[in-house]
C-alpha cells in the first residue's frame, strides 16, 4: 500500500511551518514554497503519482538552510519567485551544502532564457505550475539520475582507493628493491671484493716464497690465476656498480649521471653529453633515485628503440621542479607506442615519476628523434647536502 505524506498536527514554531518527520524508508522532499496551498498541490501530486516520501516546507532562506545543514533532503522541490529569497539563490545555497541533490524548479513562470540559465547553473529540470502532470516524471527522473551518478561516485571513489593502495604498495615494493640493491651492492663490493683482493695478495706472496726450483714452472699458472682474480674484481665492481652506483650516494646525482652517459657512450658509441645548470649537490635519496633509474630506463630504451647516433642530457631547476631532459636523434617515439599499455618501459617511468609527485613525458617525430622529459617537485624544506670533495 502507498504511504501518504506524514503530516504533524502540532503547532508550527517558529520561523516557518512544522516540519514533516521522514519515514525509515522514504523519500525524503524539502519543498521551498511561500503559499501553503500550492505545498498541498505539489504533495498531492506526489502523492497520486505513486512516490511515497516524507515532506518538510520551507519558506525562507533561514528555514531552508537549516534543513540543509540538518536534515539533507533526497530531493529539492522550489519555486522560482519567493519573497526577497529567489530561485538563484537557492540553487546556489543547495549546491553549496548538498551538492549532489537533485533541484527541480516547480514554478508558476519561467521564461526559456531563465530556464535555460537555470540549468546550467545546476538545476535538474524545471516543471510548471500549469503543467503539473510533469513532476512525477521529472522526479522520478532526477532520483534515478541522481542514483547513477551516486553509484558512479561510489566506484570512482572504490577505485581511487584501490589505485592509491596499488600505488603505495608499488612505492613500498620500489622502496624495499633500492635498499636491497643497496646491500647487495655494498656486500658484493665489500665482502666478495675484499676477498678478491686477499686472494690476489696471497697469490703474489705465493710466487715470493716458492723454492726457486718450482718458481719458474708454477710462475705462467700464478700469473693465469692472478689475472683471473683480477678479472673476477672488475666483474664484481661491476655488478656491484648496476645494483646501486656509489657515485649516487657519494657524489649526487649529477655526477652519476654524468658516469653513467660516459658508461653508456663507452659500451654502444653512441654520443652522448651531458649538461647541468644545478649544482652538485645530493639530494633527497627518493628523488635522486628515482631520476637516475627514469635516466637509466631511457638509455636502454634508445638503445633498444631509437636507431640514435647522438645523445643530449640536460638537467636544471625551474620553478621548484628538477628537471631531466633526454634528447636523441633517432626514429622518434610514436604516439601509439606511448599510449600503448604493453609498453612496460615507459609505464615503469612514469609511475616510478608519479611515486615521487613527478611526471615523465614523452615527444617524438618521424625520424626527428625523441625527447623525455621529467618533472619532479623538490620538497619545500629539502635536505640538500653538499657533495663529498
């Protein structure tokens, strides 16, 4: 059975007439209107159409913002034309406190200009008082607009959540990779190195204190081992230089970079020159290694990718941003392999940017080359050390 409207006999207090209590259920309609009888015309209306809701009536802006604040309604029903409180003004009112309410104009005169303003404005439709046979529709209309853009809201906001948590974890794994590479690097370097070097002393104490009768035939084995430890050292150097450059950390950021074009250059001949307009400086250790991988991640795609014979590197500071500048003369990036989402490389760079609140972008023409640029806000209070001399 449909409910009717819920009416309170008790006396109206004060500031404008009694509010209807909403229903557990219902739907709940403020109606902004100075005449009492067309409030009557519009509930019956409702009514006979089919809704079952709960009213509350307002006729001033005082009594309409309180229930606002108070009690939001589902739905907003208001004259255009009310004394000393227009329809603008109350629109303006109801978009500023519930925003996501639906506003529908149940007015006695409404001119096509002022309607359409109205709506653009953010009102949800206009109904006529002479034509009343519309409300039902357009109420019943703006509700189930009004719970699919509720239901959007609600998944847009789902997502939002599941994307920050994806990347707080994908920072947490980025974090806990650089600091294993960081110990690797420094056990490679240190332990396995130092090793190296004892083996390599022992091996030349070795041939010292050999009887003179087995130096000369141990000597070309002593020498093969010895340039075998010594090879096995720069292999490890190495590795432990890829896991985590100590120029990074020693040195700053544009040292490394600079280290890295000249290691780049030596390995492809590809030229490749580098230029600052910062100083040397160490900077915040997420910011510095997430521009010297974006670097690395850029060179490998040119070698990859880019058919270059000539590298340009440029790093400044403007307005608050460091910016990185990698320039080539290859075939040029197409759009489509920027957009595409296989392009795992690009993808990498840019949320490794994103990570730190930066952004890479990437320019390319036919046979002009490429140009990635990435942006990175410095910290407002950043601790900017000094290299070690």
């Amino acid at each position: 059975m449909i409910a009717k409207p819920l009416r309170d006999d008790r006396p109206q207090a004060a500031g404008g007439p009694a509010a209807r209590p909403a229903t557990a259920n219902g739907l709940r309609i403020l109606i902004l209107e100075d005449s009492p009888a067309h409030v009557e015309l519009v509930e019956r209306v409702l009514h006979e159409g089919g809704l079952e809701f709960a009213a509350v009536h307002a006729d001033d802006r005082e009594l309409f913002k309180r229930q606002l604040e108070q009690n939001p309604p589902d739905l907003i029903l208001s004259d255009y034309a009310l004394p000393g409180f227009d329809g603008h003004a109350a629109l303006s009112l109801a978009k500023e406190i519930v925003p996501h309410v639906p506003f529908i104009f149940v007015t006695g005169t409404m001119g096509e200009e002022v309607a359409i303003e109205t709506l653009k404005n953010g009102a949800t439709d206009y109904v006529l008082k002479t034509r009343l046979s519309r409300l039902v529709p357009a109420v019943q209309r703006a509700l189930r607009e009004a719970r699919e853009r509720s239901e959007r809201r609600r998944t847009d906001e789902k997502l939002q959540h599941t994307n920050e948590q994806l990347r707080a974890l994908s920072s947490y794994l980025q974090y806990i990779r650089e600091e294993e590479r960081t110990r690797i690097a420094r056990e490679v370097h240190d332990e396995l190195g130092q090793n190296l070097t004892g083996l390599r002393l022992d091996l030349a104490l070795l041939t010292a204190h050999l009887p003179s009768k087995y130096r000369r035939n141990l000597r070309r084995k002593v020498a093969l081992l010895t340039k075998h430890v010594d090879a096995t050292i720069q292999t490890v150097r190495r590795i432990a230089t890829e896991l985590r450059p100590q120029i990074l950390d020693d040195l700053g950021l544009v040292a490394a970079i600079e280290w890295q074009a000249h290691e780049f250059q030596s390995r492809t001949g590809i030229q490749c020159s580098v230029g600052s307009s910062v100083s040397e400086t160490i900077w915040d250790h997420d910011l510095t290694t997430a521009f010297f991988r974006i670097f690395q991640e850029t060179l490998t795609n040119i070698i990859r990718h880019a058919n270059a014979t000539k590298v340009d590197v440029l790093l400044t500071e403007e307005a608050g941003r460091l910016v990185l500048e990698v320039r080539d003369n290859g075939r040029g990036i197409m759009e489509a392999e920027v957009a595409n989402n296989r392009s795992i490389g690009l993808i990498g760079m840019q949320e490794r940017a994103a990570l730190v609140g930066g952004e890479v972008s990437f320019l390319g023409a036919v046979g002009r080359g490429t140009t990635v640029t990435v942006k990175i806000p410095l910290p407002p209070n950043r601790d900017v050390q000094q290299a070690k001399p």
